[in-house]
C-alpha cells in the first residue's frame, strides 16, 4: 500500500497532463488521410465543402436567427477519479440503516437510505448501500442493478468498483449463477486495493 | 283520537285498551330508542375508520452543506406555519437573527420512526448550511423538517378531517366551545329542555350572542347524520339520540368527537371537517399552535361556516370573533386584557393559494394512481392511511408561476389568437426517478381530465433522439456517422406516399449525425432511421420506458406516436439517468393508522440502454443546447450551468415540447390547446421559454456524468464530421467516441493545429466528402 502511492501520483500527474491536452494526444497518432471522393448520390443536396456556412436557415424548432456556434467547450477528459467518500450526512442515514437492517426493519432502512440518496444521488456508496438492503429484502435482481448503477458512477474508482462487483458476485450467487458470480468476484478481488 | 263519552260499563274495558295501547307505544318506543341507539353508537365508535388518507410533501432536510439560504429556510418554515417569536419556547416556533435561524422543531410521525419535538440552532453562510446543533450544542447530522401536508385522498365531494387527540386540542378550544355553544355541556344529559326554551321565546337581546338550543351533543348528532330537514320529527330523533349517547359516553369522548367532527368549511369538492383540518385549512399550522384570537375565529365560524367565511365575509367574521372573545371575557374564561388584546389583532387567515393543506390536484392523482396498484380505493379514502409523497413544494410552486407567466406572455403576443393555450410541467429526479412536481394546466382546478397524465399528443422531434440512440446502439454509428439529408418518399400499405420535408424545405447533402440532430433536421433522421429499422427503433422505445410498442409507421421516426408528458418524462429520465430506467414514483412510504409501514412503491434502476450510447445520445443533447434549437434557453440560464435537452413541435404547431435535464432535474413541458387546435408555436417558442425560465429558477447541479470506460473524446468538425483541432473558426466539437475509432482528418485544420487557424472564405479549400456512414476506412 505505501509502496503503490509514487505509482498512484505518477498515474494522477499523468492523467492530469491527458487532461490539459487532450489533442496533443491525438496529435501522435496517425491521423487518417484523405480518402477518395465519394460518389454524391443521385439526387441529394449539393456536396459539402469548407469551411461549411456558419448561417443556418432555421430548422423544424429553431428561432429564425442566426446560428452563432459558441467557442468549443474544455476538452473532458479526466483524471483517475478519487475514491468516492460518505458526506457527514449521509453517513448517519447510512449507519441508521445498517443498525435498522440489523433490527430486521427493512421498510425502515429503505427510508434513511432513500434520504441519503436525495441529498447525494450520485454517490456510488449509496447504491451499493441500497444494494446490501435488496439483498436482505431478497430481491436479487435489484441488488445486482444497484451494483451496476454504482459501476457506471465510479469510473476510475476502483476501490468502489470492487465494492460494486462483490455485490453483483453476491446477488449473482444467491441466484445459483455460480460461474457469473465467479467472474464478478474475481472482478472485485482484481480491483481491490488490499 | 277522538274521546267520546264512555259508560261506565265500557270504561274497564277502554281502560284495559289502554293499557294495551300504551304497552305497545312503549314497546315501539324501546325498539325506536333500541335502533336509533344502536345507529348512533355504531357512528360514534366507527367514526375513526373513515378517515381519508393524508398526504404530505417531501421533508426538507436540514444538514451542513445542505444548497439552502437564511432567507429560503425562513420561507420554508412560514410556509409550515411557524411563528416567528423573540424566544422560540413552544413547538412551531423560531427566530432569525441574521445568518442564524433559532427554531422548536415540530413532533412529527415519520413512516421509520417518530421524531420528537426540539429545539435546533441553524447557522446560514451565503447559499448554504453552515451548522446544525440542538439546544444543547450537540452537533446534529442530518433531521427532517416536519412535512407540510398537500392534500387528501377524500371520496369526491366527500369530507375531509385530520383526527387530533385530547392531548393537541389547546384546552381553551373545548372550554371556549362550551362557553359560547353550550354552557350546560358538563351536567346536562344531551339536552338542555331550558336552552330550547330560552331559543324558542327569549329571543336575543341585544349584543348577546345568542345561545343555539342544540348543546355540542345535538349539534354532533346532527352532523353524523347530514341531513338538513327541520322538522320536530328530526329533532326529536336528534334529542333521544342525543341521550343516549350520554348515557354511554364520557363528556371527555363527546367533545373529542365533536372537535373531530363538526363542518368548518367548503374547500371546492373538499368538506372540511373537524377543528383539526380547519386549523390548516385557515390558519397552515396545527391545532395545537393556535393562540386566542385564531381559536376564537374557528369558534366564530362554528356558527355558519359559509357565514362567517373569514376568506368570503371577512368583516362578519371579525365581527362574530370579537363578540366571542367578549363572550369569553364575561364567562370568564379568559381575562378583559386577554380579550382586549386579541380583538386587536386582524383575523390572521392564510392565503388561499398559500394555506397549510394546499391542494395539488394533478400531483395527487398520479399519487392515488399510483396506490391504486397496492390499495383499495375504500383503503384510500376511509383507512386513516399516511401517505410520504416526493412532492417539492418549492419546486411546485415555482413551476406552477413559470407556466402561469408564460402561458400569460403568449395570451399576450399579438401573433396569433390564442384561446386558452394550455401547458403542462412535469418534474423528476433522474437518478432516483421521483416526481417532484406536476403542473397540470393554468387553472388548479381540476375535474378528473389530468393532461400531465392523460392527455396523449405526438411528440414531434422529440423522438429524434430514440432514432439516433438505436443507430448508436448497433455499434455502426458515431456522433461523426454521416447521416444523408435527402428527399425521401415512402409507398404506405394503404397505396399512400408519405413525402417527409425539413422545416424550412431545404436539403443539405450528408453530415454528421450530431449535426442533424441537434438542428433537429427531419430528413436525416428519416433516412437514419429507415437505415437502422423501424423495429429497432421502436424497441429502443419501450427500452426507454415506453409501455406500448409505438406503431411501427415510418412517420413514428418524426414523432407521429401519441405520449402523455408523464410517459414522455418516464423516457427522458431513462436518458438523464444515463441508460437507468426507473418507475417514476410519487410515493415514498405508507403509514397505517396504527403506525404500521405499509407497502409503498421502491426505488428501482434497471439497465435500459448501453451506457456507451446513452452517454453519446447525452453528448448531443447537450450541443442541443449550445448550438441547436436549444440555444435560446442561454439567454436566461446561468452560466455554466450544463444542460441537455430536445425540442418537439407536432404538424401543424399543435404541440410545443421541450424535454430538458440537467444533473439533477428533468423538466418536461408541453403547451397546446385542449381541442388540438393550432397554436403557432414552435417547441422553441413556446415549450422551451417556460422550461428555461424554471430551470434557471431552481437550485440544480450541472449535468456532468462519468464517461463510460469504453470511450474517449475527439474534436470532430460539426459540418463535415472530420476530425480536427478544437480552434477551428467554431465549429469543432467535442464527442465521444470508442476508442482507436478510425475518423478523416480536416483538410483544413487537421487534429493538432494549434492557434485560430485563418482561412480564406473566399478560396475554400475542396474538401472531399467524408466516408460513408457504416464503412470507416482502416489506416
């Protein structure tokens, strides 16, 4: 663990560096030539050329005014994202849910976890948490879309993806899908940073 | 019956009739006692389980970080009734005093546990929470503010109460009740034979209140059996009913029933009964709370509720008040100074549009639609059910005034005759698939046509980005895919040929598929979608929440299918929730009246969509709005703030659409007319002038997901979909794409150009038409 942080910054200063700029990235790359005209087909609007118009008449919604593109917005590439973490708030509704699921009162845990979500709907902990509670409640094809929600919302966290992928491998293994539940657990055992 | 003059012979023989007679009278007389007797028990004991379900908005939770201002919170807390007091000392109480708010939280019964009443310091900085402790300095981390109540789910034209217990009646209500209406309450037996006499001939002198024959038991029998006919039959049915309820009852029952019970009020098809909802209904604040003059008020309206209308007749109700407040001071039940200064103050009734028991018709018929799938109608109205609904009042009320000031600004426009233009908002958050507010037209008023939930019109563009989301999704398409603006005619089985046109009828030759979208160009996606195939489209339909399976009729790509704003918004959240569908849920928990968690909808996500085309889909709609049809919602959104939506207009300017989200709102518009008619407006004139002006009103958050793993971004050039360097004269953009896609480089300004790269509009360089749409060439 002490020994993977240079490793870890090296990886966060260069993923920063991807991020400033991007096309210089690109630029390294062979960029694909000119290819052969192709033929315009019989019929169609005239061929395009460039620089193209900048005024556009209006389409089936557009104002009849003139198309003005803004500048092009910051590339959005990102850094290696930080390990998500629990605000205050939503820790305390998440330790009274696990102390609620402890008591056997899932309705009540589903309401201090549904609280937590209203104020951080983007936490991936939360689903997962959400998660852990459809597993008790027994319904396993749930647990495992919380587990995948969370996945989508921790790209490049892998602490949380291992998280994610140790709830699907459980809601997969409760189903008797052994070899899923398998792969996902190795998942989850290859993302872990222990 | 007539007497005639009996022998002496016949007088035993009469007498012994008589006897008979007078046996039998009785007899019937112990029957009628019997069964009115057992009417009026059954009422009294079995009132309890009529009771309509309440329904309350979402609590607004306090905690440190929580996006709230001083200011803000203290609206909140007038809008729940709390009083702004120099000490708060007594539940529903507070004080501001700059950045920091002093309140008595109120006691409140959560679906998960209770929550007691206490006290809470909360310290504002700016736009946020800074602090949260109790009233010993405890830090707290996160509490609820106690729910405002929205509403009922009451049988039609039915009534409407909110049960309090002897414990939060203020004990001035029953002793004012007693001084004013019935002042031999405590020892008569359920009549008062002096009080009907003194009504029937002493009639009232002068600047007496006059003393009503009935005592509160009448008056509570009377009301169970709502039936105006004043006849002596009827009275004397009341009286003996009357008796017998005192005979089996405490006095301490009869006025808790009376208090439950009795009619205080018209709100439209609402009755409202009992002291309890009174209290909300006129003054938003429990019972409870009330101080003297209010509790004189409600004591005042008792009288004649239509009367004494403290919203209709304002001035006869103060007038009533002031004489009850005197009545009170002579019984001595309150002090001349206490009398005194009550009467000074106005009659202090909430706003109608402002009171405590708002009335949010078409928000609380999707919720009683929604419960209808667990519940019995009869469990609704009669069970005595809570209800936590996902109701924002805030959000409400503000996407109630962004309609209302635009359907004004179109009645207003010279440009067309506009007859009762009508609109529609819907509210959700995407990521748990909550309604948190419906508009359901101008008027809040409501007569069981809901048009957020039942008003079915076509889509128009709106559809658009299905099209493309099952182009993206067969893995052959990007953001740079040229798509072919080009007449299209299609044979229809029914010998028809169906000519699609763009808005402006003009053809542009191929471009780039984010192009074409975001201009929201018909052809284009006509062709894309012939290309892709109606049957995949309309599977990505009812992937993205769709019940039905649309008609698979090529005009279906240009929006033809009839939606309802609520199934429109049930698909757009697939989309802002990044390919989750959820249920869109408007009810969060249901309590029995016991204190028993019932069942009550879930949150649920399932996969919808691949994330990578949902994510690209996202992109465009983004330059939807920065370069699209979307554009003109800039003018009055914050800066910065990243949104994504699409316009829809149907043929004929009958519908104006704009289905928009941000990172944590999805806001769905509609305006048209109720008979279909032609509007002349465009999803951009109308639809998105409302959508923008709520979305820039409401506190919200960028839209901003993760980037799926799979993908990276690109500078294409957005006429010719070329790849290029983002300083190119504008028109680069930014896109998606999986990774190592093989794209053509801009002549022009290829990848990698740096600085503003000058070019001579005069000698445009040629450049060759892109590759075509699913054949990339290899490097």
């Amino acid at each position: 663990m002490r020994s993977s942080l240079p490793i870890i910054l090296t990886l966060a200063a260069l993923a920063g560096g991807c991020a400033i700029e991007p096309f210089q990235k690109d630029d390294s790359k062979p960029s694909v030539s000119q290819a052969q005209p192709r033929q315009s087909p019989a019929g169609s609007g005239p061929v395009l050329t460039a620089p193209p118009p900048q005024v556009e008449a209006p389409s089936p919604d557009a104002e009849p005014a003139v198309e003005v593109p803004p500048p092009p917005p910051p590339p959005r590439e990102r850094a290696k994202a930080p390990a998500a973490t629990l605000s205050p708030a939503s820790k305390a509704l998440v330790s009274q849910a696990q102390a609620q699921r402890k008591n056997g009162d899932l309705p009540g845990a589903t309401v201090s976890l549904d609280r937590a979500l209203r104020i951080e709907p983007n936490n991936p902990l939360l689903w997962i948490e959400m998660g852990r509670l459809r597993m008790d409640q027994r319904n396993y094809p749930q647990a495992e879309n919380m587990g995948r929600k969370a996945l989508a919302m921790s790209v490049g966290d892998d602490r949380t993806q291992s998280l994610a992928w140790q709830l699907i491998a459980d809601s997969l293994r409760a189903r008797g899908k052994n070899i899923q539940a398998q792969e996902a657990t190795e998942k989850a055992k290859a993302l872990s940073p222990n | 019956m007539a007497r005639s003059k009996l022998s002496i012979k016949t007088r035993r023989k009469v007498q012994r009739g008589f006897v008979l007679l007078a046996l039998l009278l009785l007899l019937v007389a112990v029957v009628a006692v019997l069964v009115l007797g057992a009417r009026v028990t059954q009422q009294f004991e079995g009132r309890r389980w009529t009771l309509p379900a309440r329904v309350y908005a979402q609590p607004i939770e306090l905690y440190v970080g929580q996006a709230l201002s001083a200011a803000r919170f203290v609206e909140e807390l007038e809008r729940l009734g709390y009083l702004s007091q120099a000490a708060p000392e007594r539940p529903g109480t507070y004080r501001r005093r700059g950045d920091r708010v002093d309140l008595y939280l109120r006691a409140f019964r959560y679906s998960d546990q209770p929550q007691a009443a206490r006290m809470l310091r909360v310290g504002f900085s700016g736009n946020a929470i800074t602090s949260l402790v109790d009233g010993k300095g405890v830090d707290v981390p996160v509490i609820r503010l106690d729910p405002l109540l929205i509403g009922s789910i009451f049988p039609l034209h039915g009534e409407d109460r909110i049960i309090v217990a002897p414990d939060e009646v203020p004990p001035l209500l029953p002793a004012a009740l007693k001084a004013v209406e019935d002042r031999k309450f405590e020892s008569h037996h359920g009549v008062n034979p002096l009080a009907i006499l003194r009504a029937m001939f002493v009639n009232v002198r002068a600047g007496q209140i006059e003393q009503g024959g009935s005592t509160l038991t009448q008056q509570l029998v009377k009301s169970y059996f709502l039936d105006s006919r004043r006849t002596l039959g009827r009275k004397a049915e009341e009286a003996v009913m009357a008796v017998i309820l005192e005979s089996r009852f405490e006095k301490a029952d009869i006025m808790n029933a009376y208090i439950n019970e009795i009619y205080l009020g018209q709100d439209g098809t609402r009755a409202v009964h009992g002291f309890g909802l009174a209290s909300q209904f006129y003054f938003g604040k429990p019972l409870a709370e009330l101080g003297l003059a209010e509790i004189a008020t409600m004591v005042a309206i008792v009288r004649g509720p239509s009367y004494y209308d403290p919203r209709r007749h304002a001035d006869r109700a103060l007038a009533r008040r002031n004489l009850v407040l005197r009545v009170l001071a002579e019984q001595g039940v309150i002090t001349e100074k206490e009398a005194e200064r009550a009467a000074a103050k106005p009659l202090g009734v909430a706003e109608a549009g402002h009171k405590g028991a708002v009335f949010y018709p078409a928000f609380l018929d999707l919720v009683r639609r929604q419960l209808r799938a667990d519940y019995k109608e009869s469990d609704l109205t009669e069970a005595g059910l809570t209800v936590f609904s996902t109701l924002d009042p805030l959000l409400q009320e503000k996407a109630e005034s962004a309609l209302a000031s635009e359907l004004e600004r179109q009645d207003k426009s010279a440009r067309k005759a506009s007859h009762g233009l009508e609109g529609v908002v819907i509210v959700t958050t995407p990521q748990t698939g909550e309604v948190v507010a419906i508009v359901g037209g101008r008027r809040a008023s409501f007569d069981g046509f809901n048009r957020a939930l039942d008003a079915k019109r076509p889509i128009g563009s709106l559809a658009k980005p299905v099209v493309y989301l099952a182009a993206l999704e067969t893995g052959r398409y990007t953001p740079a895919s040229l798509v072919h603006d080009q007449a299209v005619e299609i044979k229809l089985p029914n010998g028809d040929t169906w000519k699609p046109a763009n808005f402006d009828k003009e053809i542009r030759g191929d471009m780039p598929a984010v192009r074409a979208l975001t201009q929201s160009l018909n052809l284009p996606t006509v062709n894309l979608g012939l290309e892709v195939g109606l049957k995949r489209v309309a599977r990505t339909f009812v992937q993205l929440g769709l019940e039905e399976k649309p008609a698979e009729y090529p005009s279906m790509l240009l929006g033809a299918t009839n939606l309802s704003p609520f199934e429109v918004a049930r698909m757009y959240n697939t989309l802002a929730n990044g390919g989750f569908r959820s249920p869109l849920r408007s009810v969060r928990a249901v309590l029995s009246e016991s204190g028993k968690q019932l069942k009550a909808p879930q949150l649920e996500v399932a996969e919808a969509a691949p994330a990578e085309a949902v994510y690209t889909i996202d992109r465009m709609l983004i330059e939807v709005m920065e370069r699209g049809t979307g554009r003109p919602a800039r003018k009055s959104l914050p800066p910065g703030l990243v949104v994504a939506g699409k316009t829809g207009t149907s043929n004929d300017y009958r519908d104006s659409w704009f289905s928009g989200f941000s990172g944590s709102h999805l806001i769905v518009v509609w305006m048209g007319h109720d008979d279909n008619s032609q509007t002349g407006l465009t999803g951009t004139t109308g639809a998105l002038a409302a959508w923008s002006k709520l979305m820039s009103s409401i506190p919200t958050t960028s839209f901003d997901p993760l980037m799926p793993e799979s993908l990276e971004n690109r500078w294409i050039d957005y006429y010719s979909g070329r790849e290029t360097s983002p300083y190119c004269n504008g028109s680069a953009v930014n896109m998606p794409f999986k990774t190592g896609t093989p794209l053509y480089a801009s002549d022009l300004c290829p990848p990698g150009a740096e600085g503003a790269l000058e070019t001579d509009p005069a000698t445009p360089g040629e450049e060759a038409p892109a590759p075509a749409l699913d054949a990339p060439p290899t490097p």
